[in-house]
C-alpha cells in the first residue's frame, strides 16, 4: 500500500536515521520530491538506507559512473533532489556505509557545509536588499517589504547553525585524522 509523508530536514544524518527507522516499521522509500517522502509497504527492516550530497548532479557523467558502481555493487539509487541522492541496499547484504574512511566523511561534510555557506550568502544578499529598501524606499510604496526580510532573517537563523554544525563536525574529523597520522 502506498503512502506519503511530509517532512523537512536540514541534517541528513538525521533524515537518513528517520528513513531506516521507516524501513524497521516496513515502510521502502520509493521517491522524494521537496519533503514529501512516498513509501510502499515491505518487510520489515527490509532496507538500509543511505543519502549523499554528490559533488555533481546526478546527470553527469562522473556522477552517473559513480551511480552506476554503486548499482554494480548492489546498492540501489531510489530518488534525486539536485545534489543529493537516496541509496538503499538490502539489509540482508550485510552493512551499508558510503564512507570507509575519514577523507572521504570529511570531503562529504565540506560539500554539504560549502552548499550551505554559498545558500546563507545568497539569502544575505537577498535580505540586503531588502533592507536596502527599507533605509532608502518610501515604506509606504512596498508594504510586503517587512514580512519578505522576516522570511529570510528566519531562513538564516535556521540555515546558519546547521551549517555551522558540518563545519564543526569538518573540523573533528580533521583532528581526528591527523591524531592519527
């Protein structure tokens, strides 16, 4: 039976934990499409499920090499959203984990950080104009102005200390790594 789900996450650690806690209850994610998760009834904890910010979109070429090794090895691309990608793979094959060593976390959490830094730039300077606006506008000409840099300040105060979150995990695992050099 099919099923649908709306949420939104901005850890996809989290979201992928939420995904496997769904495979346990005998819910297969079958696509996504902006917060809306669509799900098809299976066995229960039938499934692991992975997700990976890739360093292109998904059409080209490298990406779909790398979609295709993964295929290869079993490993099954469920549903695109830009960048990000939804693996699952049989649980019965045995553990599933994108990242063997600490490069490659690492790589994967400063793309995500860099993502997200480039996002913050882009609502500051669209908050800034804004308020750009506000300081040499008359008010009373655009009244929508207030509540649009309400939207952005709140997007921002969300965005940033998710980012800030995979920077300091970056910057962990770099410690890590070089304790262990």
């Amino acid at each position: 039976m099919r099923k649908a789900a709306w949420k939104f996450f901005l850890d996809y650690e989290k979201e992928e934990s939420w995904l496997n806690e769904m495979s346990v209850k005998g819910l297969a994610l079958e696509g996504f499409f902006l917060g809306r998760y669509t799900f098809n009834d299976c066995h229960p904890d039938e499934y692991v499920y992975r997700i990976e910010l890739l360093e292109n979109l998904p059409g080209n070429l490298v990406s779909r090499q790398y979609l295709d090794f993964m295929a290869e090895n079993g490993v099954e691309h469920i549903a695109s959203w830009g960048r990000w990608v939804y693996f699952r793979r049989k649980a019965e094959d045995g553990a599933f984990d994108i990242y063997s060593d600490i490069d490659s976390r690492l790589k994967h959490y400063r793309r995500i950080s860099n993502l997200l830094l480039a996002i913050i730039f882009m609502f500051l300077i669209i908050f800034s104009t804004f308020v750009f606006r506000v300081l040499f506008e008359s008010p009373a000409s655009q009244p929508y102005v207030f509540f649009f840099m309400i939207i952005y300040l709140c997007l921002l105060i969300i965005i940033i200390p998710n980012w800030n979150s995979y920077r300091r995990k970056a910057k962990r695992l770099k410690l890590e790594k070089q304790l262990r050099e």
